[in-house]
C-alpha cells in the first residue's frame, strides 16, 4: 500500500493571463457555492498564468465528484491536480 498523500487533491477549471478574469471566473463559481481560489503565477514561470482552482480535497474520489459537477452544471473541461 503506498504512503498517504499530503498534498490535497484539487480540481482547476481554467488557466488564464489576466488577473481579473481569474477573480470573476472565482467569483462566479464562488457564488454558485464551489470553494474557488485562484493560484498567483509561479515567478519562475514561462508565462504567467493565474490557475483556477475548486476545493482541497484529501480524497480523489471526492475531487472526482467535484470534477463531475463541474462538467455537467457549469459545462467545463476541469482536470484534477495536486
């Protein structure tokens, strides 16, 4: 059995250049009642990219769910990452 993860499990839904758009795509789900965050741009970065984000999820079955609500309520493509 492998060792427990402690990087939570989290679901992003979009990935974009510009702040603001980063914040109201947060706002929007926020007020539709997911837990949305945005991820600042790595410094080291390529390309600055402000990552959106849904949830801290330990378990993936449980970010899989949010994934899957995402997909069917909001029409979005999100993927899972650590």
């Amino acid at each position: 059995m492998p060792p427990p993860q402690s990087d939570p499990y989290t679901v992003q839904v979009a990935a974009l250049r510009a702040a603001d758009a980063a914040q109201a795509f947060a706002g929007r789900l926020i007020a539709k009642g997911f837990p949305a965050y945005v991820v600042e741009p790595a410094a080291e970065g390529p390309v600055a990219l402000y990552r959106v984000r849904v949830g801290r999820y330990a378990d993936h079955g449980e970010a899989e769910r949010i994934l899957q609500r995402l997909q069917q309520e909001e029409q979005l493509t999100p993927w899972i990452t650590r």
